[in-house]
C-alpha cells in the first residue's frame, strides 16, 4: 500500500478513505471571534506530538495577550489536560492540524507535519466539538494522538 503523503498528492489534498475510514490532513474549523478549548486526551507512544492552530486573516491570543497567527501546542506533561485560546479568525476559518517530532530534538518551534502515513480521522462529536484520531509519519497509519477541540463563536 502507498503511503498517505503519496495519496495526499495524488488526491490533491482530498481525503482519503481507506476501509470506513477517511483521513485528512488539516481541518477547518468555523469560527470568526470566540474561545476554544484544547484537550489532549492520548498520547503517541512513538513520537513526540501535538497541535498545529493556524488563523490566516486574524490571530490566536495567548496567555500573555501576545498574538500569532500559527500556534504549536505540544502535548507536554507538565500542561494541564484542556488549554483555551482565544482565536480571532476575520475569514471564518481556523485551521488544525496535527504536528510531531521524529527525532529527539526537543526544539518546540519545529515541526513535522503531512509526512509519509500522517493522518487525522475526526470524529464530530457535536455542533461545536470535535475529536481528532492522529498518526505521526513513522511506519504505518496508527492513530494513537488523539485530542479534542470545542469552541464558541461569538457570532454563532
């Protein structure tokens, strides 16, 4: 079987089924100004991983009040179970993604991402709430990452 990254290309970044499952690579979350929580709820036993949070037009907040545009959120110990961020996103679009690291580098601000088996499957668990099943590339598609985000919009 080919490795998703080489089906990703070929399917021009659509989703991919294989068996009941369909696998993306980013998702897109519908909001304009609002909060949204992030709760990871397994973690990879193989690889170092966490979540890439993307607003193009606007910004997430973090705690400092310090705004980006791309957010990497790491699935430390030592963070509590659920984060929340404040996320202003003018085109109504916040992108995720799931991120790891494959080697022992430690440093927080590289990342790997949509390479060879990478994958998510989501699992919409309600109007706004959803969780995300996640492979890192190494061997074969195995979604041990798992988290959740949830949000309000203000103008929902």
């Amino acid at each position: 079987m080919s490795s998703l990254q080489s089906e990703f290309v070929t399917s021009h970044g659509q989703p991919i089924k294989r068996g009941l499952d369909t696998i993306i690579q980013m998702d897109e979350i519908s909001i304009r100004s609002g909060d949204i929580t992030l709760a990871f709820l397994e973690r990879n036993a193989t690889a170092f991983c966490g979540v890439a949070l993307k607003s193009t037009k606007g910004h997430i907040e973090l705690s400092d009040k310090k705004k980006v545009t791309l957010l990497y959120v790491w699935d430390l110990p030592e963070l509590s179970g659920a984060i929340q961020y404040k996320v202003d996103c003018p085109d109504g679009i916040l992108k995720v993604w799931n991120i790891y690291k494959i080697d022992n580098d430690r440093d927080l601000t590289k990342a790997e991402a949509w390479t060879n088996n990478s994958g998510i499957i989501v699992e919409v668990l309600g109007v706004n709430r959803r969780r995300y099943r996640c492979s890192d590339g190494i061997g074969e598609f195995e979604p041990e990452f798992i988290f959740e985000i949830s949000w309000s919009d203000q103008f929902s």
